[in-house]
C-alpha cells in the first residue's frame, strides 16, 4: 500500500505536487472553521454577528485554497491545464443542469426538499462531477 501511494506520489506533475502541499493547510483550516462553525451553530446565546463570522469562516479557507488552485493553474503544463478546465467547464454544466432540473421540480411540486437538501445536492453534483471528470480525463490524455 506504501508503494502504491508512493509511486503515485512520484507519478505527478512538480506542479501538482507543490498545489497538494499548498492545499495542505487550507484545508486543515477549512475543517477547523467547519467544526468551529458547528459548535457555534448550537450556540443560542452568541450574538448575531458572532454566528456570522463562524459560519462564513470555512469560506475564507476555501478562498485561501482558491488562490493556490490559481496558482496551480499558472504553473501547469498546457495538457495540464486543458485537464483542468475542461473538468471545470463541465462540471459547472452538470452542476447548472442539475440545479435547473431542481429548481423546476421543486417548483412543480414533484420534490419537497429542504434548502439544506438542495445545497447539499448541490455542491455535492458540483465537486462529485468534477473529480470523476477530472480522474477521466486524466486517464483519456495519460
């Protein structure tokens, strides 16, 4: 198993290799301020302004991470970079088409979701469509 993670470690562009160390700490910070979040969500007696700032904390963590994604994105090869966009062009198709299709069936009343359900689902068509794109395309083009 160490080999295999190794060996695939050592099967990634350098500029691949340097957004995962980059990414590393952004997403540490992005779970902290998720957990961080939660346990202020519960709590009743914080003023408003307080529940705000925990609960759009992880945001800030994700747009520290975007920055090193862009960062990624000037350093990568051409092939790299043609992964990349593609995968996000489609996923943001998918995750329109998605959303619109809900959007239309909750209006129809074919689905009653709760919001949580629809953002849940969301993100998730998002973030799930691009790494399966991602991983084909890669294995299209390598």
């Amino acid at each position: 198993m160490k080999s295999q993670a190794i060996r695939y470690w050592l099967s990634l562009s350098p500029a691949l290799r340097r957004y995962y160390r980059a990414s590393l700490w952004p997403c540490v910070a992005f779970l902290a301020l998720l957990y961080a979040h939660e346990w202020a969500a519960g709590q009743a007696q914080l003023a408003v302004p307080v529940r705000a700032a925990f609960a759009l904390g992880p945001v800030v963590a994700l747009a520290w991470l975007f920055v090193a994604y862009l960062r990624f994105l000037r350093e990568c090869d051409e092939l790299e970079r043609r992964i990349e966009l593609d995968a996000l062009a489609w996923a943001g198709g998918i995750a329109l088409q998605g959303t619109m299709a809900c959007m239309l069936l909750l209006d129809a009343r074919v689905i009653a979701w709760s919001a949580l359900h629809v953002a849940a689902a969301f993100g998730l068509l998002l973030v799930g469509s691009y790494g399966l794109i991602r991983a084909w395309l890669h294995r299209r083009y390598q």
